[in-house]
C-alpha cells in the first residue's frame, strides 16, 4: 500500500518564518541562512530574545515582541567594556 495520505499542515509555512538578528546594526538575515556572524561588524547573530527566547519574526524587530527586551547592545555599556582596559 501506498496511499498519499494528505497531510494536515501541507507544504506551506506561511507565516513561520524567522529572523537572526545582529544586535549591533540590527541587520536581519532568515534563520536558514547559514549566517552566524554579521558580514558588517562580525557580531554574533541572534537567534532570539537573549531574555526570553522568543523567535525573531520581523526583520524590522528592534525589540522582542514578548518582553520588550532591546534586541541591540547597549551602547553604553558596550563602550564603557570597550574603553576599559585591564593594565
Ligand atoms: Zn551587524
Ligand atoms: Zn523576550
């Protein structure tokens, strides 16, 4: 036997589709790209909201529509590590 069940999802993902984010010039590349370091700046992609996780649906996203968690660095505190320097 082998009949062609029709499958309950089918083919289509429409509306599934996620978003690795740079969290320093906030590019967005789709998650099946094989990017994990943004070609600009070589900052690590992420995957999703560093706080809870939540997949990246919008290439747009600047913050995490779950928790509101800024998907960017703080500059503030990314400068302050910068120009710290152990001696
Ligand atoms: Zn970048
Ligand atoms: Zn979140």
């Amino acid at each position: 036997m082998n009949e062609d069940v029709p499958g309950k999802g089918g083919a289509g993902t429409s509306g599934d589709v996620a978003y690795r984010l740079c969290p320093r010039c906030l590019r967005a590349v789709p998650l099946h790209s094989r990017e994990q370091y943004c070609v600009n700046d070589g900052a690590r992609l992420l995957e999703g909201c560093p706080r809870c996780g939540e997949p990246i649906t919008s290439p747009y996203a600047h913050f995490c529509a779950r928790c509101g968690e800024a998907l960017s660095f703080r500059v503030d505190n990314d400068a302050d590590s910068y120009f710290r320097r152990s001696t």
